[in-house]
C-alpha cells in the first residue's frame, strides 16, 4: 500500500511540475535577453508534410490573427495573438513542432557624404586582383539581397529591371513604402518591384556588390541579382523596421528564385536558435551560400562576414568661397601651429616657415580670420580649423584670404594631432569635399560589425573585409557619383 501511495505521489509532483513549466520542453524557444522581439506575435513551424490541420485548429482559436503563410523549405505561419493566448498553447497543437518569438530588426545604417568624385579602386578588398589577375567578375552566379529594396534606375546598377542583359533578373518588394513594426496594424502593401527611393540601404550594398560605373565598380559586376525588399520606408521619424516573418518569406522567395548565395547585411543581434537559422540551415542543404552581415550566429553552415574599417572619413564644411576651397592636387603637409603666445589658437602671429603647408589650428579666443591671416602671412596654403566640440560649423572668410580654409571636428583634430606625433602627414584633395587620412585602427573591427564570440561561445566570424567606409550608388537615379558611407 505504501508503494502505491508513493507512485500516486511521484505521478502528481511530475504534474505539478509539468504545469509549472511555462513551456513545452524544445517546442517553444526563447530568445536571449538582448534579443527584441514583437510582443505577442509568433512564428510557427510545422512538421513536414502537416500544414492545412494545423493552420485550421489555429484560426479556430479565439483572438489568434494569422499574417503570414510560409511554404517550402520552412512550412509555418506568422500570427498576433491576444494576451490570454499563450505560446506553450500553440506549440500543443497537432502538427506544429516550434514556436518562436517573432524578433525584430532595425536596420544599422549609417548616412554618407555625397559626390565622391574620385576612383574607388578597390586597393583593400582584393577586388581588383580578382577581375585582372583570375577573371573572377561574377559571371554565372546569381547573388539575392534582402535588403530595403534598390534604386535599380541607377546608372551604374543598370538602369534596368528584368530586360534581356539587365543585372535584375529577380527579386520582390514584400513590405511596401508604408510597413512599419511600430504600427498596431501594419499596412502591407508591396509594390509590383523593389524600387525605392526612400531608403538607400539597399542600393548601397547592391552598388558594392554590383557597381558597373566610372568611378566605382562592385566586386561581383558580371552576376546576376535579385533584390526581396523587407523594410518600409521611414515613418514617424523612426528608424525602419522588419521582423522574422518578413526575412523568412524573403529566404524562401530568393531560393525559389534559384539564387546561388543570399546576402543579408542587417546588423541584428544574434540567436541561433531563431527560424532565420533554422532556415538557414536547410538552404545550406540544398547548396546556398548565405552570406550574414552584422548578425553573428554559432552555426557551422552560416558564412559570418566581419566588416573592417579600411579608412577614416574626415569630414569638413569649407566656405562657399572657390578661392577658399579646400583643394589639393598634391600630397601636402600638415603641420600643427603653435603660435608665439605658445598657443594652437593662432591668435598672435607664428615664427613657423608654413610655406607650401596646411596648418591645424584650435578654435577659441580669436575670429577665424584672424587666424587664418596668420598663417597665410606664414605661407600656409591651407588652414585646419579643429572645433572645440564634435559639431561641424560653417567658416568665414573675408576676400584677403586666398588660402584653403575648413573646419573639422574636435576628435578628428585629435586623430590628426596623434598621427603628427609619430612623424609626417601629408594629404592630397584633388576636388573632393573630404579626404581620408590613414588610420591607425585601419583592419580592425568596425563598430557595426559582427564580433566573437557567439553567445554559445563558437568562433566566429569566419571571415572578415573590408565594409565601412565603402564608396557605393547612392539613391539619385540621374547622378553618376557615389556616395560613401556603411553597409
């Protein structure tokens, strides 16, 4: 008797257990705490093979909307839910074998400076040896992006959408211009292609695959491409948003679509155990190279791209004055001003020979023409202006100036200093609006990159190159330039 009494025991704190445990054990994944996602919003997968009971039981529940229907590689649903329906009710039912959160992503771009009027020739990125020394252009491979969608009228993205010899050849917008995550009821309306003008994301990144101009030209230029937009323009003043559902309708569009590898540069925080990886997964099966930017995952069949800074922008506002244009043809020196009060303000004059030199001079206590009479009475033909904060001002100049004259920021000021007390610096500005000076963080991991290890502590990423700083397209279909800035 004791023995039964015991069992019956047991079998009643197993129970008391089991309805404890807010989930299904492996059938409701969790995400770690540093990953967002979308409240009372799901991704459901099913078993193979088990799709229409499933899907029926599900909209027979109370206060359950399903969005998004998947089929594939990845059969399942999106739903929103109300707050008395749980996951762990979800995952119970017949045929349905995970739950997962459905997570959001903001994307991580970073705005360029326009007109770069110089070549982007690809010195760091190997891209050049590729075309010249072993033919490698891109021909015969056929490259998705997910991405914002694509200015494809560009002139050196084609100017084309699925013509005979145009790049695009595939491609969807899933989204439209008014999707936003932050709404209550998100408006879903794709428009019949992938062109934006709204957001330029997209158009940067296919540029550095794809470019075909004069002045930049990607590392893939002879591929094939096609673009899945899953981000709506910017709405509200936030920042443009997607979530799984969308990235998983644009995995499986893009492999029905025949594409050889798949690039993602979407700069979220990772999960391995998301449905993007799960995904992912099976399209490494079937031969698909998946190329993750800014996502860094612990999976074997991911390839994990770091991005690495190849140089430092220095931006700076000049006068709009041409007989003030910060301009030089040739490498210059710069050469940090110390003035006879033992100053870098340049208030009173220098006993320095600036002759044929830029000078780095600090902002404070005296107008800007006054120090740049002073240095162009010393023979400088340039004049740096450091701010005494991280603002970017507009100089002034009367017309007895005649030398270069800009201002840059106070940390740039700094960064030039630094490199002026390990030896010479020189710069040349043949036409641009900025310039880049050599940096000593150069190869090192950008801020917006990828970095190990994962949060299950694999190694990884498996690759790193070049990705900020990058000339690429910018959105004007009409304009030839580029434009620089972070993919």
């Amino acid at each position: 008797m004791k023995l039964v009494v015991s069992v019956l025991a047991l079998a009643a704190a197993c129970t008391s257990i089991a309805s404890a445990r807010p989930f299904p054990a492996g059938r409701v994944l969790a995400p770690p705490a540093n990953v967002r996602v979308k409240p009372n919003s799901y991704i459901i997968e099913f078993h193979d093979g088990a799709m229409g009971t499933p899907v029926d039981q599900i909209l027979g529940l109370a206060n359950v909307v399903v969005d998004q229907h998947f089929n594939g590689l990845f059969n399942g649903i999106s739903v929103r839910v109300g707050d008395s329906v749980r996951p762990e009710h979800l995952a119970e039912m017949h045929g349905v074998k995970r739950v997962y959160p459905n997570r959001v992503h903001t994307l991580a771009a970073q705005a360029g400076a326009k007109n770069i009027t110089s070549s982007y020739l690809h010195t760091m990125t190997g891209a050049a040896a590729a075309w010249g020394e072993m033919g490698l252009s891109g021909k015969g491979i056929s490259i998705g992006i997910i991405d914002t969608g694509v200015d494809y009228m560009h002139p050196d993205l084609g100017g084309c959408w699925k013509e005979p010899n145009c790049p695009w050849q595939k491609g969807a917008d899933l989204v439209g211009d008014d999707y936003s995550f932050y709404d209550h009821d998100p408006i879903i309306k794709p428009n019949p292609t992938p062109l934006v003008h709204c957001e330029g994301h997209g158009t940067h990144v296919a540029g550095i695959l794809m470019a075909r101009g004069e002045l930049v030209r990607g590392v893939a230029p002879d591929a094939t491409y096609g673009m899945y937009r899953i981000f709506g323009c910017p709405k509200n003043g936030a920042s443009v948003t997607t979530s799984d559902e969308f990235i998983i309708k644009a995995m499986l569009a893009a492999h029905r679509d025949g594409h050889d590898i798949i690039s993602m540069s979407l700069g979220s925080m990772a999960w391995d155990d998301s449905p993007t990886a799960a995904l992912a997964s099976k399209l490494v099966a079937q031969g698909v190279v998946r190329r993750v930017g800014g996502e860094l995952g612990d999976h074997r069949d991911w390839i994990n791209v770091a991005t690495a800074l190849s140089t430092r922008m220095i931006p700076m506002w000049g006068t709009e004055k041409p007989a003030h244009a910060f301009v030089f043809d040739a490498a210059t020196p710069i050469v940090a001003v110390v003035d006879t009060k033992g100053s870098p303000l340049a208030c009173a004059p220098v006993s320095q020979d600036l002759t044929g030199k830029i000078a780095l001079v600090h902002r404070g206590e005296c107008e800007f023409a006054v120090k740049e009479a002073v240095v162009q009475e010393a023979g400088a033909v340039g004049i740096l202006i450091v701010n005494n904060d991280e603002a970017l001002v507009y100089p002034t100049a009367p017309d007895s100036i005649k030398i270069g004259v800009a201002v840059i920021r106070k940390q740039d000021g700094e960064f030039i200093a630094a490199g002026l007390g390990q030896g010479p610096v020189t710069t040349a500005l043949p036409s641009h609006l900025y310039n880049t000076f050599k940096s000593d963080i150069g190869g090192q991991m950008s801020t917006f990159s990828s970095y190990g290890p994962s949060p299950q502590l694999g190694m990884g990423p498996l690759l790193s190159a070049p990705g900020g700083n990058m000339s690429s397209a910018g959105l004007e279909s009409n304009a030839k330039r580029p434009k620089k800035g972070h993919f």
